[in-house]
C-alpha cells in the first residue's frame, strides 16, 4: 500500500501541534496560583528601627503606630504618630520614650490599639520588656487617649487580671455595657495560662475568664508553614511565635465579640451581653461561645462597618476577609506581606504593619528593617442622603 507522504505529514504535523499544545496547558496549570499578587498595596511607612505592631488611622487621617519593647527593650519610642513625613513620640515624648516618670504614668510597651464609637483613641500596655523579670507594678494598663486634646483622660493599671506571664496583646471598646464602656483585651500569654480580660471602664472593675478553654488556648495538634518551612506546634519548644487569644474584632453593633488564638485555626465569637456581665461564671460564658468555623492561622483582627472581618493571614502573605454570610475572599496578597499583624480598616483602605515575626523565634532572628506600614484599597461603604 502506498503511503500518502503529504498526509503522512499533516498527521505528523498535527501530532506535534497537538503534543505542544498539551505541554503548554501542562505547564499552565503547573503554575501555583497562589503565588499571584492579588491587589494592590501602597507602602505608608518604612521603620528602621523597632518593628511596629498595632495601627490606628482616624477619619481625619492621623495616623497612630506602636513599637512594643517585649521583644527589643528599645530605646525609641513606644506610641509614635506620622505627621508631615516624621515619626513623633505621643502623646509625648516623656510618656511615649524612656523617662523619668513611673512606670504607671508613662507607656512602656505599647501592643495593640482601636478607636472606639467616639473617636478616642485606646491602648493596651502590655507592659513587658525583654530581658528584664516578669511585670512592674503600673506597667500593664488600658489606655484612653482624647484625641482632640491629646491627653490620657483614662489609665487603668491590670492587677487582679495579671499573671507574670501575661502577653497583653489586644484590646477592643464596648461601649454599649457599662456607664463609661467596657474593655475586652486578649492576654496571648508568655508562657501556658492564655484568657479573655475584661474592664468595667468606670470602675476598673476586672476579670480573667474562659483561661483554659479550647477557644482560648493554643491548638494542639496545630501545624503551620512560614516562609515555606513546616513547623508543628510544641508547647514551649515551639520554633514560631505562638500563644493562646491573640486577635479581637467588634461587630458595627457591638454586640459580639469575634476572636481567636494565634496558634489555631477557629474562629469564635461570644456576645457582649454576656461577656460584660460580671455576674456570670466560665461555665455560663462558654455556653454561649460560637463556633464560626475554620480560616487560617490569624495573627490580627478588624472589622468594617459592613461587618466584614479582616484577618492577617502570615502563611500565605496576604490579608483575608470573611464576609458576614461565612464566605472569604483575599483582600491583598503580596510577597512584601511578611507576617502581617496589626491591622486597622478604615471606609476605604485597611492598614497592616508588618513585623517579620515569621523570622524570629526559639534560638533565631533573622528579621531585616526595615519594616513597613501598607495600605490596600477596599471597596468603601456606600455613602447616600435621602434629603437630596
């Protein structure tokens, strides 16, 4: 039989298209997708000194970021605000840097911070420093700061609802309970005794609750990847930062507060109602605790008026978001995002300082300055008036 050599030739010509066009689609689908930039981000702040940690950025703009001295017993200072292009000590430079004032009248080692519904601005001091045993008296406090005249008009010192070992990392304003508001503030602990902390702003009237619950304490069996090493969770042997309640976020109406240990990957939620509620005991709050289903390991937490959550997301460099309906969707990812940790969500942007905590841990540091503050654009919250 004679072969047809132009036919022989279109086949042989076919074979190798098709064999190409399947090496690409190959290849294509290789690709990891979640090693795509997803967003965009614009970089506030570069900070060569102390790592930064909480943020807060004001309707007006100002713009608020903190430099805790529990990992680096830095000499700069603790609360600084960015103004015409500087950082500058706050509310002052006594307060805010190392001084002569007690540790009850100065901030020593500023964590976590929020807003609250009236515009003042709140600080939880941890009141930790590297190298140096245990706590002071005075040196863990909640914080209330008037912004229009830039003075401290609230400093409430944790006594009864301080341990030694206490990591106070958050903190978030209710003021719906209580004549004067109420304090939620999550204490990740140093060592094995992680809890919810509450403060009647009036009185300074304080507890510990939920220490030992499973939406408090460190997941077990918990594994995790940073920076593309696998690592198991190991009580105090642990290689990674870890710890128990680390992030807290409010609901627009403050009537449930969401939150989650470091070292997990749950999502939890109590309501307000009962979490002020001086009256009830630990059985009766953990009645109530919901269990919001599983998201990533989270570091810090917010929430828009939209009652959309935010999460840092360190695994994967990006900041997540979970919609009020349960479902998630990335709001940034970016490979700068390395260990993404206070954020901060304003009506159009929502703000991340980013520590490298990923790169410090048991027996190693290897963070490099500098460190940034980014912004990502989020959609802003429709804005109408019936009157015109």
């Amino acid at each position: 039989m004679t072969k047809n050599p132009l036919k022989q030739a279109s086949i042989t010509a076919l074979a190798a298209a098709m064999l190409a066009l399947t090496a690409t689609a190959a290849q294509a689908e290789t690709i990891d997708r979640s090693l795509v930039p997803i967003g965009s981000i614009q970089e506030v702040a570069a900070f060569s000194g102390p790592g930064p940690s909480g943020i807060v950025v004001t309707p007006e703009g100002r713009t608020f970021v903190g430099f805790p001295r529990h990992a680096d017993d830095h000499a700069g200072m603790t609360l600084g605000e960015l103004i015409d292009g500087k950082l500058v000590p706050y509310p002052s430079a006594d307060v805010s840097l190392p001084s002569g004032l007690s540790d009850a009248k100065r901030l020593v080692s500023l964590h976590g911070m929020t807003l609250d519904k009236r515009g003042r601005l709140w600080l939880i001091d941890d009141g930790k420093r590297a190298g140096k045993p245990g706590i002071p008296a005075g040196a863990a406090k909640v914080v209330g700061i008037d912004l229009s005249s830039n003075s401290i008009v609230t400093s409430i010192e944790l006594k009864d609802a301080l341990r030694q070992d206490s990591h106070m990392n958050d903190l978030r304003i209710d003021l719906t309970h209580g004549s004067q508001g109420t304090a939620y503030v999550a204490d990740s602990s140093f060592g094995d005794d992680p809890a919810l902390v509450v403060v009647d702003l009036a009185t300074g009237k304080q507890r510990r609750v939920l220490a030992g619950h499973p939406s408090i304490v460190a997941q077990k069996d918990f594994v995790t990847q940073l920076d593309g090493v696998p690592m198991r969770y190991d009580g105090k042997n642990t290689a990674f930062p870890h710890g128990g309640v680390d992030g807290l976020a409010l609901t627009p109406d403050s009537s449930r507060l969401f939150y989650s240990p470091l070292t997990s990957r749950h999502l939890w939620s109590l309501p307000t109602a009962a979490l002020s509620d001086f009256g009830l005991d630990d059985r009766q709050l953990a009645a109530q605790i919901k269990d919001e289903g599983e998201k990533v390991m989270v570091d810090g937490m917010d929430m828009d008026a939209q009652g959309r959550l935010y999460m840092t997301d360190a695994e994967h460099h990006q900041v997540l978001r979970r919609w009020p309906d349960g479902r998630l969707d990335v709001v940034v990812r970016d490979p700068r995002l390395v260990w993404p940790d206070g954020v901060f969500v304003t009506a159009d942007s929502v703000y991340v300082t980013l520590g490298q905590w990923s790169r410090m841990g048991k027996g190693f540091d290897t963070r490099q300055p500098p460190y940034l503050l980014v912004k990502a654009p989020i959609e802003a919250t429709p804005q109408f008036d019936a009157a015109q």
